[in-house]
C-alpha cells in the first residue's frame, strides 16, 4: 500500500502511545544492540570479507529505516477519542454488529485506521470494502459489500463504542 505523504494518521490513543513505546525501544535498546554486533563483527578483524560485518551493517540500514517511518508516522497522528464517539451512526472506531443477511451469522467488526487493523481481532480498516461500506451508515441499514469473493450484504444490528 502506498501512503500519502500529507495523509493525516488516525490513530487511538493506546496506539499511538504503542507507537511511541516502540520507537523508544527501536533507538535506545535496538541501536545499542546492533552497535555492539557491528563492534563485535569489527574485533573479527578484516571487514572487507567479513559478513558477520556485512550482516550487522545490513540490521543497522534496517533499523534505521523501520525507526525513520515510525517518526514519519508519529508525525501524521491525529488522535480521535474513542471514549466519546457517538452512535447515531458508524464512525471510525465504531463498533458495528452485523448480520450476514446471506448467511444469517452475526458478526461484530470495530472500525480503525489502516496502522490498527488486525483480522484476527475482527478489526477491520476504514479504507477496506466492508471498512468502506459500513461508515456513515446507520442501525437498520443494509449495505451491499463488493469483497473479493463477491458481494455480502449486512444489516446493521447495533452500533457502539
């Protein structure tokens, strides 16, 4: 997925202090470990053949460039209160209960941004098909879905925070 640039990073707060959590351990912890095994990889003697070197150099490149778009991101964040969001009407961070009108299963899905989706937690991104579909819309609603394997109608159910 390619990302804007000036796109605004959505983001809880929980995440977003995640976020900055792992940052802090990426240039403290995670620095002074790969400089220890470029230091140590250096006693080794000859660099120019030598691919522990090569190998703790290559960790140090990307180390640096997973904390550099950490920093990017960080720098985008826009924190949406999730404990006062409102429930006339699927937002992102809305809970939705669904039902699967072709399958008659309930289904319940918290919408977030694309940095906090997670399949296994039924949290789906705001910029996916069903993510797409259901903001905006109310309880009672049906929508029709276009997902790969075809198209799923919901009804919405409940909606909550």
């Amino acid at each position: 997925m390619v990302e804007d640039r000036n796109e605004i990073v959505h983001l809880s707060r929980e995440k977003y202090e995640e976020l900055l959590k792992e940052l802090n351990e990426l240039k403290t912890k995670g620095r002074a470990e790969v400089a220890r095994k470029i230091a140590e990889a250096r006693g080794h003697g000859d660099i120019s053949e030598n691919s522990e070197y090569e190998t703790a150099k290559q960790e140090q490149e990307m180390l640096e460039m997973k904390i550099k778009k950490l920093e990017e991101t960080l720098a985008k964040v826009k924190i949406i209160d999730t404990k006062n969001l409102p429930t006339d009407k699927v937002y992102l961070y809305s809970r939705v209960k669904v039902l699967n009108l072709d399958t008659n299963q309930e289904i319940e899905y918290t919408i977030v941004s694309t940095h906090e989706a997670n399949s296994a937690e039924k949290k789906v991104s705001n910029k996916s098909p069903i993510g797409k579909g259901l903001l905006g819309k109310q309880v009672g609603d049906i929508v029709e879905i276009k997902v790969p394997i075809g198209i799923v109608r919901y009804k919405i159910l409940e909606i909550s925070r």
